[in-house]
C-alpha cells in the first residue's frame, strides 16, 4: 500500500557505467512536512550540506536521488551540481526550489557527471506515476543485492493511512549513522515538531544500533515526508493516535536496519545482539557494539564457532561497567555462559550458528538497562566487494 499524492521515477544516466537505472525522483503531489537526520560525519558530501539547510523550513516535496557517485569531496563544484539538480528537478515540476532534496550515493571524490544527469531530468520529471517505490529502491542499490521496501497500514480515527519507507545500504555502515539513504513517505498529516521528534527517536533505536564494518558514510540520510492527504487532524504528542503511529514509523525504520545488516557486504547471517542486565542504557549500548564491532566474533560467527571467549573479551574492553563473574551469554536459546564461566554447551549453541539469523543475548546482571544492536558476520565476500568496489 503506497502513501496517497506520491508519485516515483526512475530512468538511465549511465552516471557510473550504462545498462541500469539509476536516478530516481520522489514527489508529493501537494507540499509536505519533512523531518530528516544526517551523518554525523565531518566529512559530508555536498547534497547532505544542502538538505541539512533546507529541512530547518520542515517542508518539503520532491526528492532526486541517484546511485554511482557520492558527490562527496568534490569542493564548490560538487556544490553547484547539487543546487543545478535540484533547480531543473524544480523548474519541471513547477514547485519551489526549496523544497526539493537531493541525495547520492556511490564513491567518493569523483566529480559528478552533471551533464548526464541534466539531460535526463526533464525525462524523469516527464515519466512520474510510472515507475514504483520498488523501482526507485534498484535505482539506488550500490553493493546491495536487493531493494529495501517496508508498508504499514495505520489506523488514525477511523480511517486508514500509510507508511512506506525504502532505503539502500551493505557496507561502510557504521553509526551514527549507517551508510544508507533512507526515504520514508506518509500520507498522513503529522506536526512538524511531532514528526521531527519520532524520527529522531526511531533512527535512534535503528539505524543508529546498526554496524556492518565499524566505517562512517560521507551520505548518510534520512528523509519522512508527510503530506497529510488522508485528511486526518494533524496528529500531535497530545493525540490519541500519537502511539501509534510512532510505534509503526518505529517498526518500518528498524526492519529496513535488519533488512541492511542482512544484506551486510558479503554476510551469510543477520545478528541481532540483546545486551541486558546493564547499569545504564549507554553503557548496554557499549556494551553491545563492542560484540557487534568485533571482527573476531563475527568471523567466528561465519565458521560456526560458539567462541564466546571472543564476547567476553569484547565486553571487557567495552568502556561499559561489567563484573566478568556475573556475566551470563546465550546465542539462541542455549546458554553457553553462565556467572562468567563455561555451561559446557559450546557444541550446541555451533548448531543454533548454522542458522541465517542469530540472536546473542548477554545478560550483564548488575542493573535494569538494555539496548540491541543489528550487525552480521565477516566473510571473505566483504573483501572481494570492497577490493573491486572503484572498478
């Protein structure tokens, strides 16, 4: 179920090689209320710097996006690309320069082929309605091996509205945040202020509690548009459907973060980590990315191998507060530590390894605070892809 008022299309630039789509265009058929976050990388590329200053308005209405260049590092001229992208895209559609967004994604420090992508933008603007969410999700893919698209239906006071988000990412995904373009639509009218503030606590939980390889993107984005076609009285933190909502824009940013650490360069298993039993929420979040970062447990993850000696050590060198003889692990449902020494089920938590989804639960048992984390193994795959990845 797509949002209603939005409409999607992609076509060729050839801005990387020929033979694949890959720019896209997102628009509101009426002005939006936006909300986004960024990396926080001091390195950004030249469409982060701009949408940073355009989402103080908290409006929006359309958004070209294309895969093959980063537009990072590419000085005044990188800037000049990006605002003449945005212009064309605006001057198309007859809306307001201002409230179009631009992203990219691919390598870095290679000048944009600008002349490409502006010969195709009247094409793209022409052919709206005609490609699908789903279509602009490939256009973007660099390393991924797969489009990332998550729908909800939502109850607001009777009546139904929807909640659409898509994103790309594999690699150098590394808080805060991943490197991942991330486009969620709604047509559900929502505050500005109100939006602002669960997005900011959803890519909290989500994206900012992935890791795929420990490295920081120069592009990372995250853009809601909400552009209130349902009807519904604009929904507020006082509002009974507040919850809600905030519960379903939640769940859409978290199962696309799966969707990423599943899809990690090169993994054969999505892992998610549960770290309990902490002092403080920081240091679960410590705690667990210790685990989440480490190339020796996600190696050892990949071969099968319960090496829990490898967590142990992790969490040692964490920063968070643990006491080693209250430390209990589990990788499933077997538990392999308890009280900080062996249960003697090493052999059988490997069998539970096998599986393309693990779940590591540690248990610090010195407080109340919790956090998870999402990464995946380390195989040789990664370096392969990373090796080739200019070529």
């Amino acid at each position: 179920m797509v949002p209603k008022g939005f409409l999607f299309s992609t076509v060729e630039a050839a801005i990387k090689k020929p033979g694949r789509k890959d720019l896209g265009l997102i628009y509101s058929q009426v002005e939006a209320t936006m909300a986004g976050v960024f990396t926080t990388n001091k390195v950004k590329a030249a469409p982060v710097k701009l949408d940073m200053k355009r989402i103080r308005s908290g409006k929006g209405q359309a958004i070209i996006v294309n895969s093959g260049n980063a537009n990072a590092c590419t000085g005044k001229k990188g800037m000049e690309d990006t605002l003449l992208m945005a212009k064309l895209v605006a001057h198309s559609l007859a809306i307001k320069p201002s409230r179009v967004y631009v992203s990219s994604t691919g390598v870095i420090g290679t000048p944009l082929p600008i002349e490409r992508i502006k010969s195709k933008i009247p094409e793209l603007a022409a052919n709206l309605g005609k490609s699908s969410l789903e279509d602009v999700a490939q256009a973007i893919m660099t390393t991924d091996t797969f489009p990332k698209v998550v729908k909800k239906r939502v109850t607001i006071n009777n009546q139904i509205g929807a909640i659409t988000g898509m994103c790309k990412g594999a690699g150098m995904i590394c808080p805060n945040m991943a490197t991942m373009l991330c486009f969620v639509m709604t047509d559900i009218a929502v505050s500005q202020k109100t939006l602002n503030r669960i997005v900011h606590d959803a890519v909290k939980l989500s994206f900012n509690r992935l890791t795929i390889d420990g490295d920081m993107s120069t592009n990372d984005t995250v853009l809601v548009l909400a552009n209130g076609i349902l009807g519904n009285p604009e929904i507020t933190e006082k509002s009974g459907s507040f919850a809600g909502f905030k519960k379903a824009l939640g769940d859409i940013l978290y199962e696309l973060s799966k969707m990423i650490a599943q899809d990690g360069e090169g993994a054969t298993k999505l892992i998610e980590i549960t770290v309990r039993g902490a002092k403080s929420e920081r240091d679960a979040e410590k705690a667990a990315f210790a685990v989440a970062n480490s190339n020796l447990v996600k190696t050892a993850i990949y071969g099968n191998d319960a090496n829990w000696g490898r967590i142990m050590a992790a969490l040692g060198y964490s920063g968070a507060d643990i006491r080693e003889e209250k430390v209990g692990i589990s990788f499933g449902k077997v538990k392999v530590v308890h009280k900080g020494l062996t249960t003697g089920k090493d052999r059988e938590a490997g069998i539970v390894l096998k599986g393309r989804q693990v779940g590591i639960v540690i248990d610090l048992h010195i407080g109340k605070a919790s956090a998870k984390v999402l990464t995946c193994d380390m195989t040789e795959e990664y370096i392969r892809v990373n090796a080739d990845y200019r070529t």
